[in-house]
C-alpha cells in the first residue's frame, strides 16, 4: 500500500518541536515525508540566523539523523523540471519539482500564498499549512497521532516535557487548532501526559 507522500518545505522543519512531531508521524508510518539537500540547506541556514548560537556541528548532525532515519526521504532528479514550472517567488520552484518529481501529494509549508492552487492543480498537488496538515492526520488517525504525542513526551528529555508542553510549543508556532483538537481528544480519551530522545 503507498502511503500518502508529503513534501516538507524548509520554514517547517526549523521549529524543533514541529520537526519533531511531523517526523514522528512519518515514523510511524502515518505517511512518508520528503525533502531535498536544497530544502535542508535552507533549514541550515534559517537555524543559524535565528539560532546563532547553535554549533554548526549539532546542525549537520540534526539532518544526517533525519537522513538516516528516513534514508528515502531525499528527493533528487528535480532539478530538470524547473524550466517548465512558474510559481510567483522562483525561489519556491525547487519545493514544487522536487514535490513533482517525487509524485507528492501535498507540499507542507507555511507560506501557501507561494503556491498557488492554479500552479498546482495540474500535478494532482496540494498545498496544506503545517496546522492543516497535522489536523488532517488526527482527524485520519486519532489514535496513533495521541500516541506519537504520548512518545514524543516520554522520549524527550532536553528539557523533560509533558504532551500539553508539547502543544503548547506547537500552538506558539501557529499550530492552533490542531493542538485544540489534540486536547480535545486527550481528554475524551483519558489519555495521560508522560514526562521523559527525539529523532532531532
């Protein structure tokens, strides 16, 4: 069974928690999550302008485990599709022909306005915030996605966090009506909030 295929630009992978929660839903098999060595130099650059501080050696070990862990995740071959696609910034071409190229279907971005749908909807693609995209997979999977929070909690240990911890980092990065929902289900399901790893 092919699992649903999702592009994830570079502005999502930057906040730590939210990297964290979409590759966790990735290895859990909830879909299969895609990039590009393009997108993750893009993440390495965003993460040293807003996190200057961070050693440039914990940055490269971040994506070599995101490599590892997803070692079919790097999209290549993209690069010949480029001449034929437009898109008002050039800048977000690669993310649409790596995301053709790859038969994905959806882009995970924070800036949708770059993709518009007429730019798209000729490849069978679809483009979904990062809120849009993470409801989608509780409203498909509420189970497993309460769970991979419930791991997420459990496993992180730098700092300790409980799973409302967790929601409250991803309602800080505009992931607000998926954490509501997520709360929402926690509660009806009785489900507890483990305190203590990453895949990050």
């Amino acid at each position: 069974m092919t699992r649903f295929r999702a592009v994830l630009d570079a502005c999502v992978l930057v906040p730590a928690s939210q990297t964290d929660t979409l590759l966790r839903l990735g290895a859990a098999g909830l879909y299969h999550p895609l990039w590009t060595s393009l997108i993750l130099r893009e993440v390495d650059m965003a993460l040293e302008r807003v996190h200057p501080r961070l050693a440039a050696d914990r940055r490269s070990r971040r994506f070599q485990s995101m490599n590892q862990a997803f070692p079919n995740a790097s999209v290549s071959g993209w690069e010949r599709l480029l001449p034929g696609l437009a898109l008002p910034d050039e800048g977000d071409l690669h993310v649409l022909a790596a995301a053709i190229e790859a038969g994905a279907d959806v882009i995970v971005t924070s800036n949708i306005r770059d993709f518009p749908a007429q730019a798209l909807e000729h490849h069978d693609i679809s483009v979904l915030t990062p809120d849009a995209f993470l409801v989608s997979q509780l409203e498909q999977e509420p189970a497993r996605v309460l769970d991979v929070l419930n791991r997420q909690a459990a496993e992180t240990s730098a700092p300790p966090l409980s799973v409302e911890a967790i929601l409250n980092r991803l309602e800080r990065c505009g992931n607000r009506r998926f954490a509501a929902m997520a709360r929402e289900h926690l509660s009806r399901s009785g489900h507890s909030a483990p305190r203590p790893g990453s895949l990050l």
